[in-house]
C-alpha cells in the first residue's frame, strides 16, 4: 500500500468518533421520545387520576399502565389482571394481555415480546408506544385519503398556507423557528395571539409562546419542551407529530363547526342574493316606471314660446332624449327582464318557491307602460314639427314687414341729404336732424339682423314678400351714415374756413391724430396698451417698470388717459426734455456729492423699488457702490 493509499484510510480513532457521535444522536432521539412518550401517557392517565409516570420503561414494565391507557384510549375494559403483581410471571401476563388488545385492534406488533418490556428493552419500549399513538391517536386523521402522517403534513400545510415566513415541509426542521405552531393557533384562534406583531427572529420565544398558549387556552398538553424543538440539529419527527396531532384534534371540532356554518352561510348568500336581487328588480322597475311618467308629464305640460329658437331647441332636446336618455331605459328595461329571470333560475336551482313580482311591477305592467311612452313620443314629435312650420311662415312675414319699412326711412333720409339748401348754419341744422333720424334705424338694424338669423337658423332661403336682404340694409345704411358724416365735416370746414386765422397749430394736430388713430373703440380714451403703442409711434419708449408709473401719473390713478390728459402730457415732455447733465447733476445730489452711489441713497430719496433693482444691476460697482456717471456716458450718445 502506498503511501497516496494511506492518506485515504480513516484512523480507528475518527472511526470511533464517527460511531461515537452516531450512538450520541441516538441517545439524544430516544431521550426527546422518552419524555414526549411519558407526557403522552401522563397526560391519558391523568383521566384517571393515575400516578404520573416518572421513569417511563421502568413504570409500564409490570403492564398496570399499560393496561390502563388502553383501555382509556381504546374505550373499552381488558378484563381482569394482576393489579399489584411482584412477581415476574406476574408482570409478564399483564403485558401480554397488553399486548393481545393491541393485535386485537388491528395493530401488527412484530419482534416485541412482552419480557422485552418487562426487561425495559428501550427501543422496543419506545417502539410500541409509538405504534400505540399511530393507531389511536394518528390513524384516524384523514386528508384526501393520504396515510396518517402525509394527511396530518396536508393540514399543517393547508392551514398555514397564508402565513408567508412558514412553509411545512416535514414534521423535523420546518417546526425550530415556533412559528408554524403560532400560525396554527392564529389560523383557528386568532383572539388567543397576535402572529403579525411576533418576532420572527426570536425562534425560543415563539416556540414557548405557542407551547403556553396551547396549553392554557386549548387544553393540549406540553408533550415538548422547547429545546427539544430549537435547538436539535434535527428535531425528532415522531415526537413533532404526537405533538402537532393534539393540535389536529383540538382544532377539528371547530372545523367541522366552520364546515357547517360555511353550509349555513352558503344557504343564508344564496337566499340573500336572491332577496337582494328581488329588491333591486322591484326598485328598478319601479324607478323605470316612475320616469317614463315623469317624460311624458313633462311633454304635456310644455308650451312654446313662440320663436323658432325655442321651437327648434325643443326639438333638439327631444332628438337627445331619443339618442341618450332613450336609449339608456331601453338598455335598463332589457336587464331588468334579465334580472327577473335570473332570479327565476337561481330559484329553481336551489329549489326555493319562485318569485312573483308585486302588483304594478310585473313584467306585463312595465311592457304596458313601455307602450304607452312609445304612443307619446309620436305625439310630441307631431306638435314640435307643427310649431316649426308655423314659426317659419311667421319669421318670414315679419322680416319682410321690417325690412321693407327700415328701407324706405333710408330713401327719405336720402333724399333730404340731396335736397339741403340755405345758409350754412341751416343746413348744418338740417344734417344734424337727419343724424338724430339715423340714430334709432341702428337699433331697428339689429332687430332685423335678429330676425335674419332666425330665418338662417330655420333654413329659411328664399323670401316672396320682400326684395331686401339684411345685408342690402346693412350696407344701405352704411352709405348713408357715412354721406351724413361728410355732409357735417363739409359744412363744418366751411365754417372753419370763413372764420378761418393765421394760427396753425401742427404739433397739436400730430398729437391729435395720434390719439385719434390708436382710440380703436372711439371711446375718446386710451387704454394702457393703446397709451403706450401711441407713444412709440411718436418715438417715446419706456421700459415696462417705468411705463407703469408713468401711465399711473398721467392717468391720475384711472384705468385709461382722456384726449385733454395725453395732449397735457404731450405737451409736459416735450416743453421739459432732461438732459444728461441734468441727470448727472441728479445723481450727484442724491450720491451727496460723492462719485458713486448706493442702494441706500436710492432708497433715502424714494427712489421706487423696481427702478433700483433695475439700476444696481444696470450700473457698474464702483467702491461700496455704482459709478453713475460711467453709467450716463454709456446711455447717453455723444
């Protein structure tokens, strides 16, 4: 053998080890089982007010316990036995009777004799009681048909599949952080602990909790200690599932309790569904009948003012009605007959008595009510269409009327412009009481114009009894305001011209005309806007800060500049023009002599606070304030 070879060739010393830490593991399972097994029994004794068990393979050798918890669990009596046996015989037909009742129930016991139990063959011992538990206490739990142990695993996992930090796999590892045994608590009495507020770090802590709780508020017994589930490498599975199987019985009455009231509760929605649906159809019904009355109510008591506006609005509202509200209780009448129908066959399905709707609601009394708006909408559509054509005939009627009377009151005010005759002063007279006769035909234009735009809206092209559009006045009377206006200015520059001096005053006149040109809506007045574009035609631009205050000024705090106040300011600015010595000299006051200035002398003499914000970043820094007069040279051309 080489020396490679020997370095493979575990030592008798690891070996041992190995063998050593194998036989402690097992010792360590068969002490965790030895002491559930003998809380197990303890706690099935106790029925009895038997001794507690203190070293389980010695107390049930001589067969009394054994005897007793059999026929505790299996219900039933073993006959008579040695109740204080001394002698070995003794013992061993005690536990052979033991023995025989389990085979009895269906238990196969193989390579378990009753002297093994009366020697205290642990394993064996350990063994039996174990199959003992499986028979009477784990057999029973049936999941889907699954074995004992995969049904018990199946309700472990179905009942705390909502908890999202467990995850039952096994009855060893998934058990050491004590949070499966909380949840199954939580799951079934959520009152007894709060899950979402544990720790879920605190592996001990949740373990205890849970053992505790169980124990003081569901009656299950603390078959484990907490150790023997946190801190085993791996927890001894038979000993997790005697313990988590009192959890399964503790817990399945009230699940057989849910289970019926899930059937009550399923019976009570279906005969609540029904009730509700069975409301909701009479209330819908009835909603449906009560507004098909309200439309027709409406409808008949309706009345039209006369105009083809009103008409025509009348008839536009009744085409949205027909397109919109319409066509919604058509959509509501179809879901109710559903609806009635539904409750029908949910009915018959669960074989319950059906449904007759209340008088007035019936599927008859809605079908009537339904032909009934149907009968009425006919007529209202009759009546509106009646009233239109009446409307029509009317609009034309009248538009010819006005329109040939406006018309012939523009010939005669023609023909007495043509014919003015006299002196001057006369016939300014005469002109200005053709104006007065023109005045109130503006106001009869818009009445005719009204009356136009009815007959365009009613679609009204052609009209017999007039020659006249609106737009012949229109343009009629233009010619005619506007033959007036030159008539007057005529007689009037007449006027001037007889009386005419050598005095001609041009800047007044360009000012005048400015302001003339930019009063757009002839107010005789100037808005701000209006204000500041006649200035720039003049070439006088202010920056938007500076306008404000002017405009404000001249305005004398108004909202627009009069003609006598823009011809007084015209005049103000253009009699004082400030030079740039003049503004030198300025500064240098307000600067107390100095060659600069700063924020604090603007401010001193009230100078606005834009304008300095405007100034301190428009001059340049010059010692602990601006250099105004750099400024001046750069503004001021040479």
């Amino acid at each position: 053998m080489d020396r490679n070879s020997l370095m493979f060739q575990p030592s008798e010393a690891s070996m041992q080890v190995v063998e050593d830490t194998a036989l402690l593991m097992d010792k360590t399972w068969e002490s965790v089982q030895c002491k559930t097994f003998a809380k197990w029994l303890n706690n099935k004794l106790s029925v009895r007010e038997l001794p507690t068990i203190q070293s389980l393979f010695q107390d049930i050798a001589d067969g009394v316990l054994l005897i007793n918890l059999l026929e505790i669990i299996g219900d039933t009596t073993l006959g008579r036995y040695n109740r204080n046996p001394k002698l070995r015989i003794q013992k061993v037909e005690n536990v052979n009777k033991a023995l025989e009742f389990i085979k009895f129930r269906g238990v196969n016991l193989t390579n378990i004799g009753a002297e093994d139990i009366v020697d205290q063959n642990s394993k064996l011992i350990l063994g039996m009681i174990w199959t003992i538990i499986l028979r009477f206490t784990i057999a029973e739990i049936s999941e889907e048909g699954l074995t004992a142990k995969e049904g018990l695993l199946l309700w472990c996992q179905r009942k705390t599949e909502p908890y999202d930090d467990v995850n039952v796999r096994d009855f060893t590892y998934s058990w050491q952080d004590g949070l499966a045994f909380c949840a199954l608590i939580h799951r079934h009495r959520p009152d007894l602990l709060d899950y979402h507020s544990l720790d879920k770090a605190d592996r001990h802590g949740n373990t205890a909790l849970a053992f505790e709780v169980a124990e003081r508020e569901l009656g299950i017994a603390k078959l484990l200690d907490v150790e023997d589930v946190c801190d085993m490498a791996k927890p001894d599975e038979r000993s997790i599932m005697t313990y988590v199987a009192q959890y399964f019985h503790a817990f399945s009455s009230l699940d057989k309790i849910e289970t019926a009231g899930r059937r009550v509760a399923k019976f009570a929605e279906v005969v609540q569904s029904v009730w509700e649906m069975a409301n909701d159809y009479e209330r819908r019904a009835s909603q449906l009948m009560n507004d098909l009355g309200d439309i027709q109510s409406v409808w008949q008591n309706s009345s039209f003012e006369g105009t083809y506006a009103d008409a025509k609005q009348q008839s536009a509202e009744f085409n949205y009605y027909k397109n919109t509200q319409k066509r919604t209780w058509v959509a509501e009448k179809h879901e109710i007959d559903t609806l009635l129908g539904n409750i029908q066959t949910k009915l018959n399905t669960y074989n319950l008595n059906p449904y007759n709707p209340p008088s007035g609601l019936t599927p008859q009394d809605l079908d009537d009510a339904w032909n009934t708006l149907l009968s009425s909408e006919g007529e209202r559509r009759r009546t509106i269409n009646e009233q239109i054509r009446l409307i029509k005939e009317n609009l034309t009627m009248t538009f010819a009327n006005q329109a040939n009377e406006f018309q012939n009151e523009l010939d005669a005010i023609s023909t007495a412009l043509t014919n003015l005759s006299g002196d001057l002063e006369s016939q300014l007279e005469t002109v200005q009481q053709l104006s007065a006769r023109v005045s109130p035909l503006s106001s009869s234009l818009e009445d005719i114009k009204d009356i136009d735009e009815q007959c365009r809206e009613a679609g009204i092209e052609e009209n017999d009894y007039t020659v006249y559009s609106a737009d012949d006045l229109i343009f009629d009377l233009d010619l005619i305001q506007k033959a007036i206006a030159k008539k007057r200015s005529f007689i009037e520059n007449q006027v001037v011209s007889r009386n005419m001096t050598n005095l001609t005053p041009a800047q007044l006149e360009e000012f005048e005309s400015t302001f003339r040109y930019f009063d757009k809506d002839n107010s005789n007045t100037l808005s701000a806007l209006e204000f500041r574009m006649g200035l720039e035609s003049l070439g006088i631009v202010y920056q938007d800060e500076d306008f404000e205050a002017v405009f404000e000024y001249v305005a004398q705090g108004g909202e627009t500049v009069t003609f006598e106040q823009f011809i007084g300011f015209m005049v103000s600015i253009t009699e004082d023009q400030t030079t740039p010595e003049q503004l030198r000299e300025a500064f240098r006051a307000v600067a107390g002599e100095k060659d600069y200035v700063t924020e604090v002398d603007l401010k001193m003499t009230h100078v606005p606070g834009p304008v300095i914000e405007y100034l301190t970043q428009s001059m340049p820094v010059k010692h602990d304030g601006y250099d105004y007069s750099q400024y001046l040279d750069s503004v001021f051309t040479n």
